[in-house]
C-alpha cells in the first residue's frame, strides 16, 4: 500500500492558503501569537546576521544546530568569534539584552515557535533529529540553574490590606481596590485576564440576594477559549467590583479603564502593563520598596494563603485554574512548617 503524500504548503490555492492562515489566527491565542511574530523575527533577523540568508521552509538541520549552539553558551568570553560578533549586532538592534547565556526556557520558547512554523507548513521540523534532540537536552543541563521565583514575594492578605488601605475614594482609587481584590480573590487572576475583562464578564444577577457575582474568564494560560468555569468572587472584594462598575457607570465595553486626569474613566481598557504600574503605585503609598512585589505577587499570594488558612490544594486549585497540582503544590511547600495549620490539630 503507497502511503500518502503530505500536502505541501506551496500547493495549496491563495483561497485554501488564506481561510487556513485565518484559521490559524482566530483559533490560537492572541499571546501566543504576538509570541511567536516576536520569535521569528528575531530567529529571522539571526540568520540573516550569521548567514545572510532569508529563513526557509523546512529549515535546514545544520542551521538548526547553530541556533542551538549560539544560544547555548555565555558570549561574554568569547570575543572574535562569530557568535559573539551576531549576538553584539542583535544587541544592537534592540532583539538580545545581553552576551549572556540565554535561559532554557528562552531557547526552548523560540524553538517551540519556530517548530509551530513549520507544522503550520506541514513541513517536518529539523529539530526532531536525533543529533538536534541531544543537543538540547544537553544545553538544559549545562545551562541549569536555580529557579528564581516570578514575584519577589508573594501578597498575602495582609500585604493585600496595606495596600488596600491607600485606595481612598477617587474613582482610581476605587478602580485600583478593585483590581487588587478581584485579582487576589478570584483566584490570583493573571493581569492580562484581569485587563482582558469585559462588563460583559461580570454576572450580578446573584449579588444583591447572595453578595455573590460571577466571573467570565474566556479564555486563560491554562484552558482554551470558553473552556474556563465561571469564578465566584464574594464579600468585600465583589462589594469593591460593583462600586467600580457603579461609580464609572460601566454598562458595556471594558471593565477596567484607564481615569484621566480630571478623574474620569477613558473608553479604552488598561493595558497589561497598567497592573504593575498600579501595584508599585500603591506599595510606594503604603510606604513600600516598589520592587517589593510584581502582579505575580496576587496569584502567588491567594494560593500561599490558601496554603496558611488551610484550604486543600485541589480546592485552591479550582479558582487558580492551575493544570499542574506540581506547579501549585510548590507554593504550598514555600509555607514555613511553623505555620502548616496542621501543626494546630490540638490547640
């Protein structure tokens, strides 16, 4: 029996070609594409730099395995080689920071990009070779090093209330209680899923009979595209939420705003760098290094505190929509044993 012959890319008509590049578009995550426009651009302008040529598809396996070699090895001690002289020029063009031996995780991201590419093309990718396999495994190993936490610190609730008590009564100090409450009682929301929220989102129909609302996540890191549950949040922090949306009179359109100067909220949704800015805003009111904590901080700190307040790591996990009981498991672990309730059972 004959096997069959792949499709190739090139064969496909300019109407197939595009309903599947739209396909692509509308159903992959928009973070991840921006990931990989930023990746190949940078794969792209590498090769141009080392070998002065254009990418092409499939890839060859001798290019492959420079990538990998030129990205796995600190560029500060070799001065003169061509390694060294690429990675300067990348630097120069804003596309490297530094000489230094990039992350796994980094090198591991780009390859992973550019073998989206070529599964896209149909096409086999040249880092499934035996050869290019090895010498991955052997750049994670010789490039190992310890794994630094996301957030300096995790924000506990009372970090949470130190911060919350610098909100005072301005429509952004309204905005900005709400946006910490709802990203640390939620479940330690993302701040791309917090800015990404819609009025739409936001479900009250429970909240006058129960303070209850219902959170819409459509789509997160860790689940696709409506397959995320509905999230309760209660107390304080849905009270917090329902005085935003009251006093900016959301009706529609993004939840989270932008206030301008004269104090009013601006059509436009924040962007996701407008929970950092918000965050060392409020640690330096509260007297704070502004450095003492990221926006991870809000998911590190709901499940840390999940961790000293005794709620069971599959129950956090259901709000925190973490896939990994390994991945969440470890804020637990970082809890210090003195204060495991469990030492309390006989008090």
């Amino acid at each position: 029996m004959t096997a069959p012959v792949p499709i190739s890319f090139s064969s496909l008509s300019k109407d197939e070609e595009q309903t599947l590049t739209d396909l692509y578009r509308r159903g992959t995550p928009a973070n991840t594409l921006r990931a990989w426009e930023r990746d190949l651009a940078y794969i792209a302008a590498w090769k141009a730099v080392v070998f002065g040529q254009p990418l092409v598809w499939p890839e060859d396996e001798r290019i492959a395995l420079r990538f990998v070699l030129d990205h796995s090895i600190d560029l500060n001690d070799r001065p003169g080689t061509n390694a060294h002289e690429a990675a300067m020029e990348l630097i120069a063009a804003g596309l490297r920071r530094s000489l230094d031996c990039p992350a796994p995780s980094t090198l591991d991201r780009r390859i992973a990009s550019w073998r989206a590419f070529h599964r896209i093309r149909n096409l086999p990718s040249p880092f499934e070779a035996p050869l290019l396999r090895q010498a991955r495994a052997k750049a994670r190993k010789a490039a190992a090093r310890p794994e630094k936490p996301k957030s300096p610190r995790p924000i506990t609730r009372d970090v949470l209330e130190t911060l919350l008590a610098t909100c005072d009564d301005s429509l952004r100090g309204i905005r900005d209680r709400a946006v910490l409450m709802l990203g640390f009682a939620s479940g330690g929301r993302r701040r791309s899923e917090i800015t990404g929220l819609k009025r739409d989102d936001i479900d009250l129909s429970d909240f006058d009979e129960r303070g209850l609302i219902w959170l819409r996540l459509l789509e997160t890191k860790t689940t696709a595209r409506g397959a995320a549950p509905r999230l309760p949040v209660k107390g304080r922090a849905a009270r917090a939420l329902v005085h935003w949306i009251e006093a900016a009179r959301i009706d529609s359109g993004p939840l989270f705003r932008p206030v301008s100067r004269a104090g009013r909220p601006l059509p436009r949704p924040l962007a996701p760098d407008a929970i950092r800015i918000i965050l060392r805003a409020r640690l330096k009111a509260a007297g704070l290094p502004e450095d003492y904590a990221t926006p991870h901080g809000l998911r590190s700190g709901f499940l840390t505190q999940a961790a000293l307040d005794g709620a069971p790591l599959q129950a956090a996990m259901k709000l925190s929509l973490h896939r990994s009981v390994q991945q969440a498991g470890r804020y637990y672990a970082d809890v210090e044993i003195e204060q495991n309730p469990a030492t309390d059972l006989l008090e």
